[in-house]
C-alpha cells in the first residue's frame, strides 16, 4: 500500500480569540436558545443568547467585586450544566485563564492541580465538590474562594445566585470592548493531564488555539443554527469544551443532560441533530442492541446482516437494489428505527474523539444509517487535527488533517503536528514543552501512525505507556503498579486497557504467603492453577488490591483482575535485562487473558 509520509491542508484560518466567537454569535442570534436544561422530564430550561450575555457580565462583575484580576486563574469544579459555560465566558471576557477540573478527581488530586496552578477562586456545583475543594485547601497555603451553582451548607462558600448579584461597574459597551481586548496569543485556558510518570501536567492553550480551532472544523463539518446537541462529555476535557464553542458560534442550541444516570431518557426528550462522543458509548450502544435473546436476538442478527451488504454498497458509492432495498427497509424498520429513536430521533451524525473507535463498531453504525465521524487529537492541540467528513469519510482512519493544520510522520513512525492549534506549552515545565515542541513548531504526539495515499490519517500503535480508555480519559499505569507492588500478596502486576473501557491489571501474587492465606482458610489445591482459579481467592485478591487505591480517580482505578501462576522473566521475553516489563510482548502474549477479562462483563446498557 502507498502511503504518504506528509499531509497538509493550507486552507488558511484567520486568527481571533474566543471572546471575539462569544459577541459574534449574541449579534447573529440574540433572541434564540443557546443553553437548554432539562429539569425534569417534562420541564426544560432555556436561556437565550441575549440572557447568556446579561449573565456573562454579571459574571465578570462577580469576580471583580471579589479582586479576581486580568491574567488570575479561576478554576471550574463542575458536571456540565449551563453555569459551566456561562462561568467559562465571563472569566474569558475578563481576562482570566480557566483551568477546568474533572469533578470526579480526589481530594489530593485537586489538591496539587489547585497549588500548582494557584487558582484564586473555584466555581463547584454541589455541596460535595464544595466539600472537597475544602479539604485540599488544607494542602495549600491559602484557601481559594468557593462559588457554588446549587445551595449548599458548606461554610464560607458563596452561592451562584448571589454571586450574580453584582451590579456591573461598567456599562455594557465598555464590557464588550474590554471583552475584545484580548489577544489571539494570550492564554485562554490550563487544562490538567496526567503525563508518563502520573504527575499532572498542565497545557496552556491560547485564544487562538481553540478559536482557530473552532472555525476550522466549522469549515469542514456542516453545523449551522438549525442544528441542537447535546453535551455529556465532561467539559474539562477539551474535545467537549471546544465542540460547545463551535455550537454556541454557530447557533446551535446547546442541551444538558440532569445527571448520567437519566442520559438515555434526556437524550430522547432532547433530540440533538450532532452528538460528539467517545467510543465507550457507541460501544455501550452497540452492546445493548446485540444483547437481545431468542427470537429477537436472531431477528437484529439477520438485521445486522442485510446492513452489513448495504455498507459495502455505500462505501463503495453504490446504493442497493431490488431484493436487497427491500429487506433493508424492514430491517431498519423492525430493528434500526429503534435504535435511531433511542438516540432521539433526529440525529445527522455522530462525532467520535477522545480515543480509538474500533472499526468493526463505526461500520455497524454507518450500515444502519448513523454516521460516525471518527477525528483525532489530543489536548496539546486543542484537540482536533483531523477528522472524517460526510464528503470525506474512510472507515478505521481519523481523516484528512482539518484546515491550516500540517500532519507529517518522522522515521520512527510518530506523528508530528504543526497548526494554530498546537499548544504555548506547559504551564511551568519549559522543558518539557522543549521535548514535544521542536524549533520548527513540530508538536510530537507520541502516537505511531500512517498516512495512506488519499491523505487519511490511521493510529496504528501508541509509543509511550500511557492507556487511554474507551471513555477517552488518559491513564498513567505506573503509580498504581507501583503501590500495588507495594502489598505482600504481589511479586509482580501490569496495568492494562488501552483501547479498553477501564482499566484491568494482570498479577502474579506472591504464593508463599497467599499460599500461607489459602491454607488457613481450608482451601485445597493440586495446582497454582487451580489454588488461582479459586472463587475466594480471586475476591480475596481483589479485596486487598482495589481497597489500596481509594486515592486515585475512579477512571485510573482497574475494575478487573487476572492472577497469573507464570512470572514475567528475562527468559521468556517479557522482561527487559534491566528488569523492566516489555508491555507490548507481556499484552501480546496474554492477549487470551485479557480478552477474557473483557468479554466476560455483560453488556450494560439497554436500548
């Protein structure tokens, strides 16, 4: 096969700052619904465009008031709901860099992300995020002001309400020109990612950035003011946060889900037109139409049959026929109707990011007339580099490289990017930014990829350890190997799930004292096999080992375990000379194991 080693497109992308894309989308649609929240199943809230900039103001007004200035860094602590956005603009139109946090991170994690970034104030959304800001002040020397969007018992906190209750100081015309007076290259925002060693790094992402991102990917996704969607990615991650700009720009209605356990519910009441996702749900998806039984189970298997001979079809831009039209018609009217009903009825296409979509899913999902855009990037390039298009779409790839953005691969397979949107860098570590950005504006993303001769773009491999799961979230293995490494029922242990949903790690215990453990506990075996096999050893294991990691997010903790009665050594390959674990040939020839450990979980998720 041809393949390119450089790939370009020089369409050019003026530069502006997200402050200019906020009061050009409140002149265009003023009156129309930006944000909408359900606040129950028959109740859903909108706020205008022009209402999004009273508050907008309000906001900044807010964060004067409480001697927030030009260049602080604010912090947002929150689920996403429209107080997000709204917090997010009034610190940009101040001046203020926004350093968003996933609400899901721990008490010490925040901790260091607040120290390090020396956040002046945080917005939360609850009284346990109130609670947890809280208890990692007791780690910093000076305790942040604490906003909460819901009431809350939490001391010297203040609510949102209140917060807005700030008259202006300056009139609207001096808020806007004062909004204005930012620079494309002034940062914008810090965004926390854990890096190879588990240590946070922060990524500073200008104005320009993420603006010249959005009209980018504008000029290449057909999203216009008709459009609604919906946003359920967290927005600390940037994929979702910059996906929301693009929407707010050009008129979409934005809609929040009340919470992830009612998405499914609110997704229907909703019903977006663009959803931009992660692999996890169309795999959640997916999982939850093949999990029928009996009759039912047989009727979407022939289903998925006829689509899968219509996708060859289409793909090969061919539309069936005859017998073949005719069955597909009632296959998507028994089998694929319900599943486009139960992503609301109205959707033109999915996007997909935040890490590898498994080709097998995107070509279920284009055979029953969903489309999904598979794109590529990482939070150093705010995010997007590339991504499929309806005119431009190959299944297994993350498309073309989008407008002024260059694509290259260096000799060892790694993919470079040069664009507007790659980083200033990270925030306090110049040299680190000096090991991934190179004198010529090459960023080195540490992923190993192809370019085939139509210039679309394939991840092949990832060149460092990190695991990014399903979900899109980064793992560093290494700081929960090494205190897992740490119990006395562990010789040896390796994190794994890249590509996967979560985590798993692979063990080999120490037998002689869980053999000393199993003995008391009247267990008997003639094998390691079998004493590993052993139901209350297995319980037992995942008992001592998941109880040790109560202090690491939820999405670093592995949910699944296999004992292993063979030790990683030098012999068998899958030790290096220095002792290190090779993890590619320890997954590659395990790759049994881990299957298992996958495909034993039921399929969670109804459709």
């Amino acid at each position: 096969m041809t393949t390119l080693h450089y790939v370009a497109d020089d369409t050019p992308v003026p530069e502006s700052t997200l402050t200019d894309l906020f009061f050009e989308a409140v002149d265009r649609f003023g009156g129309a619904p930006a944000f909408q929240r359900l606040e129950s199943e028959s109740s859903v809230v909108d706020i205008s465009y022009d209402e999004a900039l009273e508050r907008v103001r309000r906001v900044s007004a807010g964060l004067v008031s409480r001697g927030i200035e030009r260049g602080d860094r604010v912090a947002i602590l929150s689920e996403n709901r429209p107080e997000w956005a709204l917090a997010d603009y009034g610190c940009l139109c101040s001046g203020v860099i926004v350093v968003p946090i996933y609400p899901t991170l721990t008490a010490s994690q925040l901790a260091y992300i607040l120290g390090d970034s020396e956040a002046r104030l945080v917005f939360v959304s609850s009284q346990e995020q109130a609670e947890k800001v809280i208890e990692a002040a007791a780690d910093l020397p000076t305790t942040p002001q604490v906003v909460t969007f819901d009431s809350t018992t939490v001391l010297d906190t203040v609510p949102w309400s209140l917060f807005l209750d700030v008259e202006p100081e300056i009139d609207a015309v001096a808020f806007r020109a004062d909004a204005l007076g930012a620079q494309p290259h002034d940062v914008a925002t810090v965004l926390y990612t854990s890096g190879t060693t588990g240590q946070p790094k922060g990524v500073m992402l200008t104005h320009n950035n993420v603006a010249s991102n959005v009209r980018a990917s504008c000029m290449i996704l057909p999203i216009g003011n008709a459009d609604n969607t919906f946003s359920f990615l967290p927005l600390s991650h940037i994929l979702q946060r910059m996906v929301d700009y693009l929407f707010f720009w050009t008129g979409c209605t934005i809609g929040y889900p009340r919470s992830l356990e009612t998405l499914i519910v609110d997704l229907k009441k909703l019903e977006p037109t663009v959803v931009v996702s992660v692999p996890r749900i169309y795999e959640k998806i997916y999982n939850g139409v093949m999990a029928a039984e009996g009759l039912k189970k047989r009727l979407i298997e022939w289903a998925a049959g006829v689509a899968d001979r219509v996708a060859d079809l289409r793909l090969d831009g061919k539309e069936a026929s005859g017998l073949l039209a005719l069955k597909y018609s009632v296959a998507d009217k028994l089998v694929f109707s319900k599943v486009k009903t139960a992503v609301g009825g109205r959707l033109r296409f999915f996007v997909s990011g935040g890490g590898p979509l498994a080709p097998s899913l995107n070509r279920f999902f284009y055979s029953i007339g969903l489309t999904i855009l598979e794109g590529y990037g990482l939070t150093e390039t705010s995010p997007v580099t590339n991504v499929n298009t309806v005119e431009n779409f190959r299944i297994g790839s993350v498309g073309k490289p989008i407008p002024s953005t260059e694509v290259k691969i260096a000799e060892d397979g790694e993919i470079l990017i040069r664009g507007p949107q790659v980083m200033k860098g990270y925030y306090k570590k110049p040299e680190l930014t000096a090991e991934v950005i190179d004198a010529e504006g090459w960023f080195a993303t540490g992923d190993i990829g192809e370019i085939d001769a139509d210039g679309f773009l394939s991840i092949t491999d990832r060149k460092k350890d990190i695991i990014v799961t399903a979900g899109g979230k980064n793992v560093a293995p290494q700081p929960v190997e090494n205190l897992l490494a740490t119990h006395g029922l562990v010789e040896q242990v390796v994190m794994v799930g890249d590509r996967r949903k979560h985590p798993s790690i692979l063990v080999v215990p120490a037998f002689g004292p869980l053999e000393s453990w199993a003995r008391g506990e009247g267990i008997s075996w003639s094998s390691r096999g079998e004493l590993l096999a052993d139901p209350a050893v297995v319980d037992h294991m995942e008992s001592q080992l998941f109880g040790m990691l109560g202090a690491f997010a939820s999405y670093e903790q592995p949910k699944k375990l296999a004992l292993l009665d063979e030790e990683f050594t030098v012999e068998n390959g899958m030790l290096t000379p220095t002792l290190k674990v090779k993890r590619r040939v320890v997954q590659e020839k395990l790759d049994a194991v881990i299957d298992r450990l996958y495909s034993e979980e039921a399929a969670d998720c109804d459709v």
